[in-house]
C-alpha cells in the first residue's frame, strides 16, 4: 500500500470530488452549501500549501493550509478525502504528521471548524494532536467543534 504526496491537479480534484467520503460532503454542504467539487476548487484557490494524497496512483485526499493572519501564526488547515482512502487508513494515519508539521512550519498556529458528525475526521484529528473543542457552535443549524493545534516550541 502506497501513498504519495503530489501536486494538486483540476484531474486528481475531480476523482476525489467523485468519490468524495459521505461525511466530508454532508460537512462541506453544512458549513458553505459546496459540493465537494466546489470546495475542493476554492480550497486549493484559496491555500497557501497544498498537497494530493494518492493512494497505490490513485487521488484519494487533499490537504491545504489558508494562512489566515501572518503576524499571529495563524492558519486554517483542512483534509477532504474519497471513499477510496478508507481502504488505506492505517498508512494514511502514520504518513499524515509529516504533512500537519509542514503546515505547522508555515503557521505555528493552526485552527478550523470539524462538523460534529463527521466522528472518523475527529478520531483523525485526536489522533494527530489537534484539541477539539467541547462545546459545538451552530453553523446553518448544524454542530460543529472548533479544532486547534499549535506548534512545540
């Protein structure tokens, strides 16, 4: 099972918004009524760092970092997956701190909004060290966890 990081392309965005994870559309269309074709579009256009996760050659995430506020540190990081990377959560798990440490080096500071049902993205996101939030915000009335995660000095 191999996964490899690569250069975003309009051809690997649109097999991941193809086979875009149930969860990671139902929160998409939560928090700004995007498909996942849509999100992932104005995710790449709007990162400062982005990155496709392929799995065995085939697009199956993509990871970006928006640096909101250079002088606080300050950076929104996101991840929107496909059906196909289920099969390599294992190796995605261990290969995916390497990608937040990146993100890190560019903005020390790093917080975004989880949808409260997207349970396999908050596991993900314990599992790398973010802290979530226990109280959920209401965004077009659904919950969401704010997620944080700042850099060791």
């Amino acid at each position: 099972m191999a996964i490899e990081f690569v250069k975003p392309t309009d051809a690997a965005i649109r097999l991941i918004a193809a086979d875009m994870r149930d969860a990671d559309a139902a929160e998409v269309w939560a928090s700004h009524r995007h498909t996942p074709m849509d999100a992932l579009i104005k995710g790449w256009s709007m990162s400062d760092y982005s990155v496709v996760v392929e799995c065995d050659g085939v697009p199956c995430a993509m990871f970006g970092l928006v640096v909101e506020n250079l002088m606080t540190g300050a950076g929104v990081p996101w991840l929107l997956s496909s059906h196909h990377a289920l099969q390599y959560k294992r190796a995605f798990l261990v290969q995916s701190p390497p990608v937040i440490a990146q993100m890190l080096d560019i903005c020390p500071r790093l917080s975004n909004y989880v949808h409260a049902k997207n349970r396999v993205s908050m596991r993900w996101l314990k599992w790398l060290g973010f802290t979530i939030d226990a109280n959920a915000i209401s965004v077009n009335q659904e919950p969401f966890h704010r997620f944080h995660l700042e850099k060791v000095q």
